[in-house]
C-alpha cells in the first residue's frame, strides 16, 4: 500500500506570507493526489485534485499544487495566505488500481493577522 | 441537500456500551467509507464498502462493524466501547469513476 507523508506539522505565517506545503508519497503504481483541507471543528472539504494531465493543478481559495512524478512530491502552494486559510491540510494519495485511499498525517496552518 | 450526513453530531457514553453511528449520502456515489480521527488530526481509515462489499478493512478491532444495508448508507456499530474509542470518526463517499472523496460532517465520540 501506499504511505504518505507531510513534512511539516505546524506552519506558522503572517497574513500576505507565501505557503508552500510538502507531500511526499511512496508508491510504484499509478495515482491521484489530492489535497483537503479541515477547517476547525469542521469536515475535510476538497481543495483540489489531480488525475492526469497539466502537473500544475489549481484549486478553490487561490491554492495550487504541483505534481512532480519523479520527486513523488505534490506540493501545495498559496502566494499569498489570509488568517481564514487557518486550517489542517492534508494530503492524499489514491492508488488507482485498487481505490485504496491514504491520507497524510496532516500540517497544522496557523495565520497570524 | 446535504451530500454526506452523519448522526448523531455528538456521542457522549459510558464504557462498556454498544452504540452506532449513522452515514447516508445522496450523491449516488458506489464506495462509502468510515475514518477514525484521533486528538492529533491523524485520520485513519477503518472500512470502506463498495455495492455492499467490504474492500479495505484496516486492522481495527472486530468490535467495530460496518453495516450496509444499501449503497446510500453506511452504518458503523461499535461493541463494548473503551476510552481509546474517543475520537471523531468521519464518514465518506466516492464513485469508483471519480475517486474524491466527500466526507460527512464527522460524529464525535466520547467514551467516559
């Protein structure tokens, strides 16, 4: 099965700061890659997705993320965050042959004003 | 017009009960899904049924038990709850042609 890892826990920027998130994932087959995001005391929602197609994927709230096959990395990136973006992100990792759906253990954001 | 509900929103019980927790959705999705969200954020899948099938079952103790009585619904029961059961567990729901997954609005669980 496949695993997936976030490399950093908690972020902590100020409002106008750019995101960058790290995702890494280990699997030999073919995937989809997502990226969720919990906003508190709330459910994951979909920030966005990639399947196939242009690496460079964007999602609602001004996210993107870019998928580079040979790091196995599907980066999410914000030029410019606002205390909303104060969430938990994760990553996601759907191995296509099987349906088997794996998350990331989670980075916490924090958005200082 | 909710897509993926869960009830109850909260469950506060003793050890020792047997309770259930309920998933419905009305996206016509063929895969549903029960997550195990614990105090850290880490969210762990525990079942997941496809056309009433069992696909993944992770190692999760057998006093857990889905129940599928049709494609749109998804129940979890739970036997003899411990303190380690507190958690907020997470429903979900995708078609096998779109794999995203769309998750309910969570049931926390707290055993005392």
């Amino acid at each position: 099965a496949q695993s997936v890892s976030q490399h950093n826990h908690h972020v902590i920027l100020s409002e106008a700061a750019s995101l960058e998130l790290g995702c890494n994932y280990s699997y030999g087959g073919t995937v989809n890659l997502f990226w969720y995001v919990q906003y508190p005391g709330q459910h994951l929602q979909l920030l966005l997705k990639y399947f196939s197609g242009d690496p460079l994927v964007k999602g609602i709230k001004g996210f993107e993320a870019e998928f580079i096959k040979s790091k196995f990395s599907f980066n999410l990136r914000k030029p410019s965050v606002q205390w909303s973006d104060t969430a938990e992100y994760f990553c996601a990792v759907n191995a296509k042959e099987n349906n088997d759906m794996r998350f990331g253990a989670g980075t916490r954001l924090t958005v200082k004003p | 017009d909710t897509a993926v509900s869960q009830t109850p929103k909260y469950l506060v019980t003793q050890m020792g009960n047997d309770k259930s927790i309920k998933c419905e959705q009305n996206l016509g999705h063929d895969t549903m899904y029960w997550y195990k969200q614990d105090s850290k954020k880490f969210l762990k899948i525990m079942f997941s049924y496809n056309n009433k099938e069992l696909i993944i079952n992770e190692t999760v103790p057998n006093r857990f038990s889905p129940k599928s009585p049709d494609k749109a619904h998804l129940n979890l029961h739970i036997n003899s709850l411990e303190l380690g059961d507190s958690a907020v567990y997470f429903c979900a729901s995708s078609s096998r042609g779109r794999r995203e997954q769309y998750f309910g609005p969570g049931t926390r669980l707290t055993v005392t």
